[in-house]
C-alpha cells in the first residue's frame, strides 16, 4: 500500500457522513424555503386552495397542541386530576370573553400552575 494509501486508511471518516446530512437538510431547508421566491411573478392558486391555505396555521396549532393536553408518555390521560384540563377549560373561556391571546395565555397558566406545582396534579 502507498503512504497515501496507508495515510487515508488510518483516519477517523467518522465525521463525513453527519455533514454530508447536515449540508444535505441545509440545502433542502433553503430550496423548500426559497421555492416561492424563485419565480419573478406570483404563481395563480386556485380559489380552493387559496381557501384551504388560510386554514393551514391553525390545523398545525392544532396538531401540536391537541396530543400535548390529551396525551402522557404516549397513552390518552384517563384521569380528571390532570391540571391541564381545567387549565385549558379556564384559557379557553377566557379567551371567548376577552379574545385576547396575553390573557388567556395568563388564565390558562394562572390555574395550570397551582394544580400542578401546589398539588401535584
């Protein structure tokens, strides 16, 4: 074997395939990102999915949050001590009275943490 030969085989590669992954999601992340920035005039969007995309936002708040009330390590709660329910029920409320995020935000952890911190729900 060369000393070229014997020179590369004695290295450590084990960095080369986490940053050919890394430059790899990178270079997917800025294409996907930059897609609608590519043609110099808007793209027409049918009527229907213009309608569908304004409901977009709130059907992935709503994947994310849904599983985080109703779910523990993976299995549905089955128990009503679970500070999150009433905290939920109080946000939510308050935010059909006032309509304010800051508040309901406020109201939800207002009665989230006591029950959770304090009794240990």
């Amino acid at each position: 074997m060369s000393a070229i030969g014997q020179w590369f085989a004695g290295w450590n590669w084990s960095w080369v395939e986490p940053t050919i992954a890394i430059l790899g999601l990178a270079a997917i992340t800025v294409v996907s990102r930059a897609f609608f920035m590519i043609p110099e005039r808007e793209l027409p969007l049918p009527d229907w999915l213009k309608r569908g995309l304004k409901y977009a936002p709130l059907a992935a708040l709503t994947a994310v949050i849904a599983p985080e009330l109703l779910m523990t390590q993976g299995e549905l709660i089955h128990t009503l001590c679970d500070a999150r329910l009433p905290a939920v029920l109080c946000a939510a409320g308050y935010y059909f009275w006032r309509r304010g995020i800051l508040g309901t935000i406020v109201a939800g952890m207002l009665v989230y943490l006591p029950l959770h911190i304090g009794w240990g729900w």
